[in-house]
C-alpha cells in the first residue's frame, strides 16, 4: 500500500463528502449549531510508511456542554478505532464515502442512542457523562 496515495484518497473523500479539516482534523458539523459533531483522523498503527492505518473517530454532543474537543477524536466522549481495509487510493475513497455516510446519518442524540443500541458503531469506548446523557 502507498501510505501517502492512500492518505490523499481519503483527505480527497473526506473533502468531498462534507467533512473538511479543521484544525488538523476532519469535521462533519458544527459545534455552534448541530447537536452531534463527528471528528475523524487517519492514523498509522506504527512507524513507517507501510504501517497498517486506522480511522480514529470521535463523536462529540453538545448537550454535554464540552468544550469544542482541540485535539479532534481523542478529546470526544465517544471514542472508536476502526481498521482501514482499503488497499488502494480508489478503495480508500469508497470506504471514507462509507464511513462518512454511517456518521452523517447520526446527526441526533436519539439516533446516536439507537445506533449504539444496535451495535452498528461497534464497541466505542463511551465516557460516564454521554452514557447518563443516552441513559445506559
């Protein structure tokens, strides 16, 4: 795999499926404005160029009343790591429409509970205080 073709498939996907940068990190809504924020970073699981990646997201809720998270998923009261399998730029660009996709869809308190419910984000590491807010 071309670690740096592959990174800029994704960059190039998340761009284009409405989750920019900002601030180092890929953004799919507004902290001022929407209730559910996701934040996604394209990280390397070791040293090297040939190091397997991994999607590190984080979901962030204003209900919360959290400061905006400055260091991107790790600071969001959802956490999940979720392998890359793409092999190839082409690949890349559709699992990212994909993921974009799965978290666009959660764009409510009430549909992150429901996702969580069903298992469709896997097994995210949740924080004490959006668990109270989602009532587990």
């Amino acid at each position: 795999m071309d670690q740096k073709a592959v990174r800029t498939a994704a960059t190039k996907a998340f761009k284009a499926g409405g989750m920019p940068l900002r601030k180092g990190h890929h953004r799919l809504g507004d902290p001022k404005r929407d209730d559910i924020v996701w934040y996604i970073d394209l990280r390397a699981q070791g040293a090297g160029p040939s190091a397997p990646l991994r999607f590190e997201i984080g979901c962030w809720v204003a209900a919360l009343n959290h400061p905006e998270p400055e260091g991107g998923p790790v600071d969001c009261p959802l956490l999940l790591d979720r392998p890359v399998a793409s092999t190839t730029p082409a690949e890349m660009g559709e699992e990212v429409g994909e993921l974009v996709g799965l978290v666009g869809d959660l764009d409510s308190v009430t549909a992150l509970r429901e996702a969580l419910a069903e298992g469709a984000l896997g097994r995210p590491l949740v924080d004490q205080s959006l668990r109270t807010l989602l009532g587990e």
